[in-house]
C-alpha cells in the first residue's frame, strides 16, 4: 500500500478529529465480534461491516477502492498474513482464527485498526500464537514516549515474539495516519534500541505486528493483495493506532474495558485472561 510524506506532528485540533476516526474503526470490530462464528462467510462479515460504517456510522469505508482493494475489510485467515480478500466461497470452520482489519474515514480523518478473532474453539497452540502477538504489540505500544525511537518499538515487539519461538514479519509495517491513510512515519516491528526515527509528541501510527508460528517469508498471492506464509503456519496480527503524547502514549483504538496487555477483548482473549473467560 502506499505512502507518502506528510506533516508528521498532529496539533491538538487535529487529534480531536483523529480520535473521533479511530473510535469508529475499533466500534465496527466491536460490533462483527459476534458474528464471527462456525459456518459464516468472510463475505458476509465484510458486508456486515460495510452496512455499519455506511448506514450506522455515518462514515465512509477506507478500505473500498484503495488501490484497487475490492471490499470494506481485510479478512486473513489462519496462514494469511494480511489484506486476504473477503469471500463468499470462504466458509469459517471451528478453530480457524482470523484478523478483521478495518479503517474508516470520517470528516477526511482516517482509523485503523485490527483484531484477532476466535471461529469457535482454538487450540492451545493457537491459542498462544494469537496471545503472544497481542502482548507483543503492547510491548511496542509501552516503548512510546518522546525521545524514544522507532527501534526502541521494534525491538520491544521482536523480543516477546522470538523468545515465544515465533518470527516477525518484516516485509509489512506500521505506518503514519491522519488525512493520509498510509503516510510517514514507516513503523517496522524489528529493530535495535536507540535506532531509527525519535518520537515525538503529536506524532501518530499505528502499530501492527504480523508474527509467524513459522518461519517469517511471505508470498503474495497472484490477486495482488492476498499475503500468506510460506510455509502456510498460522500468522496473526494486532493493530492498534497510537498517539505520541508529552509523557507517553495515547492508545486511540481501544476496544471496551481495554486498558492494556492483559484486558478481555471480545471473541480472542489475549496474554493474561483465563481461557474460560472467552467469549
């Protein structure tokens, strides 16, 4: 997807629009986390979600048209990395996981953000895989602050990833948002501490680590936009927008009662929530 530069620094103003944006991104991902069940199709979940921001919402649907991208969401399932296509011939099964990525635009402010979905009842391993990606997201998220850098981020998502045995997708990133949905700063999910771009407050990205119960390599797929491993093990990502403020980090993304690495999320239940409290 493309990128382009642009003012890096979001002025107060402006962080009120934004965060009107990003809530309504983590609103449809509330709203579809029911839906997401044995015997539905990724199509049916696209257009459910295509119905909310449009009708409900009031918001238009990024994702339709950018690039040539043909629906409201991106639905990647199992050993799919990112930007799988809906469909109405792809039919979830029971232990199947899928990332539901979606960004809407509202008043020419953009949100973004995905989430990991349970299709009925997942296996340990898989399990793991889905906790472990979204502890390392948070690992990245709790190394923002002004004067860190953008390895600092990084290095803080690699290391929770690698010591679990997983690898890191480096060919996908993070990135800058704002009127622009793909934009400067390009945020990667591996890196070295005290490398790469200094933060600073007003800045905003998203943070979005891919990571492979296998190994890293990806293959896209003859679409054009379908990424899937290529040793076909499951991949799962997390994405959330961030805010660099005067002390720290603003989350602008959060799903309800989300407040960190160990909150319920519907449907996946992320490190440090009890198997049982699934939904």
């Amino acid at each position: 997807m493309s990128r382009r530069n642009a003012n890096l620094i979001k002025t107060p103003e402006q962080m009120v629009q934004a965060r009107v944006a990003a809530q309504l991104a983590a609103d449809v991902l509330t709203m579809i986390a029911p839906h997401v069940k044995p015997g539905v199709t990724t199509a049916y979940l696209d257009q459910l979600c295509n119905d909310y921001i449009v009708n409900v919402q009031q918001a238009i649907p990024a994702n339709v048209g950018y690039g040539g991208f043909p629906a409201t969401v991106c639905s990647s399932v199992n050993h799919v990395v990112c930007h799988g296509i809906p469909s109405a011939e792809q039919v979830l099964k029971n232990g199947d996981i899928i990332n539901i990525d979606v960004a809407v635009i509202k008043d020419g402010w953009h949100g973004d953000t995905s989430r990991m979905y349970y299709v009925g009842e997942p296996s340990k391993p898989t399990r793991k895989l889905v906790e472990t990606t979204y502890a390392a997201m948070w690992a990245g998220i709790r190394a923002v602050k002004p004067k860190a850098t953008l390895g600092d981020v990084g290095f803080a998502i690699q290391t929770v990833a690698e010591k679990a045995g997983y690898s890191v997708v480096l060919d996908y990133c993070g990135h800058g948002i704002g009127m622009v949905y793909h934009e400067d700063p390009q945020v990667t999910h591996y890196g070295r501490p005290g490398q790469g771009m200094v933060l600073k407050p007003g800045m905003l990205f998203t943070i979005e680590p891919m990571i492979n119960a296998g190994k890293a390599a990806t293959k896209e797929l003859s679409d054009g936009w379908t990424v899937e491993t290529r040793d076909k093990s499951l991949s799962a990502q997390w994405e959330h927008m961030v805010h660099v403020t005067e002390t720290g980090f603003e989350v602008l993304t959060l799903a309800p009662g989300e407040t960190g690495a160990k909150a319920q999320i519907p449907n996946a239940v992320p490190a440090g929530v009890e198997p049982s409290s699934a939904a």
